[in-house]
C-alpha cells in the first residue's frame, strides 16, 4: 500500500511540474514572439487573466483543421483556467536588456496605473494570460493584451502546438481593440 501511495505521489507530482514547466515555457515564447515582431520597451503584467475558449468559434475565425479531440479537451479544460500572477522570476529568466522589457519585476494593476497617471504617456503593458491546455500539454490556446494607456487597450488570442519540443505560434486570432 505504501509503496502504491508513493507511486501516486511521484506520478502527481511529475504531472504537476510538466504543467508549470509547460506555462512557463509558454509565457517565454510569447515574450519572445512579440519581441520578434518588434515588441520594444513592454512592461509585463502580473497578473494571468482567465482564458476562455470556444471550439466553434475557433474553427471559423482561424479555419484550422484541429482534430476535435484536442478542441473538445481545450474547451473542457478552459473551465479550469482560473486568474492567477506570474513569477517575475521567468521575466529574469528572459535576456532582454532594458530596450524590450523595461523592468524585470512584473507590474501588477495598480503599478500599472501609477504608471499612466507619473509619466501621462502611452505605455506597451502586455499581459498574458494562463494557458489553456489539452491533455497530453501539447496545444493550448492563451490570450494577450497590451494596455496602451487607461481605457485603450488591443490583444488577441494565439493557438500553440509543441513542435520538437518547442512552442510554435501556429495562429494569431480574435483580435480585439478599445
């Protein structure tokens, strides 16, 4: 029986760091795939907003030909998307100089707004949310948006898919603005 109960533990605790590791990942590839798109001067925000995902909208809005399963999982498992923070440890992580992100502690809301109201200029706050996974951690879907100042904002949602064992943009949609 003991040795049955540390098996469990082992398993759990193994699933349980794949997650983290996987968000975490996730989180670097989008950091580094909004620099590559010539993100510049960005503060991250702290806290991870809930995602929602819906398969219907999904199919007509990036017309991709996901197996059902893997949308079916990803829509089951938004219901357990929850709000949380980010590390700044994973902003440390990133070896950006000062040009791409300008602090290496994340910003929460109210930081963010001290921000606005010090500088009264425009500012590039993304904020990315918590992914949502399939089960086998092979393709999720997270949301990201850029506060510009208070009351304006954009963002947009992207589809992932682990390819070799990296985190590959696969699709950018519903793209929103205020």
């Amino acid at each position: 029986m003991k040795r049955i109960i540390n098996i469990l533990l082992i398993l759990i605790s193994t699933l349980s760091y794949s997650q983290n590791n996987s968000e975490s990942d996730v989180f670097k590839k989008i950091i580094d795939y909004e620099i590559g798109k010539g993100g510049k001067g960005m503060y991250v925000q702290c806290e991870k907003p809930k995602t929602f995902f819906d398969a219907k909208d999904f199919k007509v809005q990036t017309g991709l030909n996901v197996p059902e399963n893997i949308l079916n999982e990803i829509e089951l498992n938004e219901s357990q998307s929850k709000i949380g923070s980010w590390n700044s440890e994973l902003i440390n992580e990133l070896n950006y100089g000062e040009d791409f992100i300008k602090s290496k502690k994340c910003l929460t809301k109210n930081d963010a707004e001290q921000l606005f109201k010090k500088t009264n200029k425009r500012q590039n706050i993304i904020s990315i949310s918590e992914p949502i996974f399939d089960n086998n951690f092979e393709n999720c879907v997270v949301s990201v948006s850029y506060l510009k100042f208070t009351g304006s904002a954009y963002g947009k949602k992207y589809f992932l898919k682990k390819v070799y064992g990296m985190w590959t943009v696969i699709v950018e949609y519903e793209i929103w603005m205020s």
